[in-house]
C-alpha cells in the first residue's frame, strides 16, 4: 500500500519548511509513503525549497490556475505515482500532520474511501465570528445537497481512496472543498469525518482576503454548486416563488373584471402575466439545466473511465 501525501503550493517558500518538516515518512498500514508538491505557477523559491527537503514528486503547473486546478493535478499525478490513498493537505502547515494516521484509519479500515479533517471550528481563536457562522453555514448546505454528515466542508485536510480519486472532476476554479463532496455524495462514495488539530497559523489565508469578499465568494460558490449539481430543484423553488405572486395578481384581476372593475385593475393583468410568464421561463431553465447536468455526469464518468483504463495500463506493464 503506498500513500502520497500532496500540497498544492503558490508561493509557500517561506511557510513549505515548516509544513513538509511535520510530514510522516511512515504512517501505520502503509509500506510507502511519498509526498507530492503541485506548483501552481509559483514565482518565488517554492520548487527548490520542495527539491532541497527531499520532496519525492513535483507538478509544475506554467502559469498560476488557482486552488481547485492545483488539487486536481495533484490527484492525477499521485495516482500515476501509484497512490493507493492520497491525503491534500496545505503548505501553510495549517493542518497537523500528526493527525494523518487518523484520516487514512478509516480507509485502511474500509470503512470510508473519503474522509475529512474537521477542524475545532468553535475553538479555533484566529476565526472571526463571522468566519466561523459561515464556516458551519456552508457545512450545513453541503450536508444537505450531498446527503452526507461532513462536520468541516471547507477543510482541504482530507483523505481519498484511489476508486475515489479517479471519479472526482472540479468544475468551479475557485476551491474544490464544497464541490468534492456534494459530488462524491451523489455518487454514492462512502465518506465520514474525523476530528483533527490545527497549528497556529503561518500566514494570511489567500483565499479569504477580506470578510465582504469571503461572504461574496462563500454565497457564489454555494449558489453555483446548488446550480450545478440541483438545478432542478434550484430553479423550480425560483418558478414557485414567482408564480405565487403572479398567479395573485391575475386572481385579483379576474375578481375586479367579474365585478364589473376590470378597467381599472389592469396593471394586475400585466403584473401576473409577466411573473407567470418569467415563472415558466424559470421552470423550462431548469429542464434544460437539468439535461446539461446529466451530460455533465456523463462526461466526469467517461474522463474516470479512460483514467482508469492509463493506470490500469501502466500497473501491466
């Protein structure tokens, strides 16, 4: 059994010492276990740092395509390594890495083949309290979209069986957290949380600038995932809400015209007819999304399969 533990990095030369310095060469139930470092187009020392420390893989991507893209490519490159558990983990030594035995147990133990770090949201003292409300909200949006119990959504501290791996595919550039699981879930992969420890952090999260743009990027990112993997059910709750009113103000209209006062009650006609209409348009939207979904499906399944079909190659040979 090999594990690969992978950290996607952009300019981590300060912090990626300290990270890979905490990082196991020997985790129980594994005969290897190799690291893995994705360069996402970093312009400082990150590479050389990661040479000099004895990193095992490289993934030098040529320019820099954000978090989601980095993951990805790790994932691919620890399979064609030969990773039988891939654990993402990050370079501003965030999560402890002592804590990486308790992510791959209930792997080893199959009792999961996808299982994420939950972090002492509550505890945590460098948590705003805003952060921490839309830490749990977005948990509470990915527990019910994919049907799963995860504690910690956002934590990129995970751990993934290789069957796992190979079916995942990120459509939203910006992070894979919330995605990764909503579409593991709908796929049937067995997943669980496990309780793990943070360090004291290194640096300024990067991906959470400032409050107004974690709340802007937060509710885009929930908005699209709900888009992406319910849209159905998305834009049917749209068509509900507008044709309530739409249907009431044609009912008030037809009332006033039976009473003989249909002159003066027109703009009722006009205002129900257009949410109505808007309603249906709404309703047709998510039919068709609904269609590109299923295709969307379709494609991800094919991409796991001809991936599938090249590791498969290369372990025969």
């Amino acid at each position: 059994m090999k594990l690969v533990i992978q950290i996607p990095c952009y300019n981590e030369e300060a912090t990626l010492p300290e990270t890979l310095a905490d990082l196991p060469r020997e985790v129980d139930g594994f005969d290897e276990v190799e690291w893995l470092i994705i360069d996402d187009g970093s312009t400082d020392r990150t590479v050389e740092v990661a040479e000099a420390h004895g990193v095992d893989h490289i993934v030098r991507q040529s320019h820099n395509q954000g978090l989601a893209v980095a993951f990805l490519s790790g994932l691919e490159a620890a399979l064609r390594a030969g990773a039988d558990v891939i654990v993402n983990t990050d370079g501003d030594n965030q999560y402890a890495a002592r804590c990486i035995p308790d992510l791959t147990k209930p792997i080893l133990e199959r009792k999961a083949q996808f299982v994420i770090g939950a972090r002492p949201i509550s505890t945590i003292a460098h948590f705003s309290f805003v952060k921490r409300m839309l830490q749990k909200l977005g948990s509470w949006v990915v527990r019910r979209a994919s049907g799963t119990k995860i504690d910690d959504a956002p934590s990129g501290f995970r751990a993934i069986h290789r069957d796992s791996a190979i079916k995942l595919y990120v459509f939203d550039r910006y992070t894979y957290t919330l995605e990764t699981i909503i579409q593991a879930g709908r796929m049937g992969i067995p997943m669980m949380s496990v309780p793990i420890e943070v360090n004291d952090p290194t640096r300024e999260s990067r991906l959470i600038r400032s409050i107004p743009q974690y709340i802007y990027r937060s509710i885009k990112t929930i908005i699209r995932i709900a888009v992406l993997y319910r849209p159905m059910r998305f834009f049917s709750w749209l068509s509900f809400v507008l044709i309530l009113p739409g249907a009431w103000a044609f009912a008030r209209f037809l009332y006033f015209y039976a009473i003989g006062q249909g002159g003066g009650n027109v703009q009722s006609l006009i205002i129900g007819a257009a949410l109505i209409a808007v309603s249906a348009i709404f309703f047709v939207a998510g039919l068709i999304a609904d269609l590109v979904a299923a295709n969307r499906v379709l494609s991800a399944d094919i991409r796991g399969r001809l991936l599938r079909a090249e590791l498969d190659g290369r372990q025969s040979k």
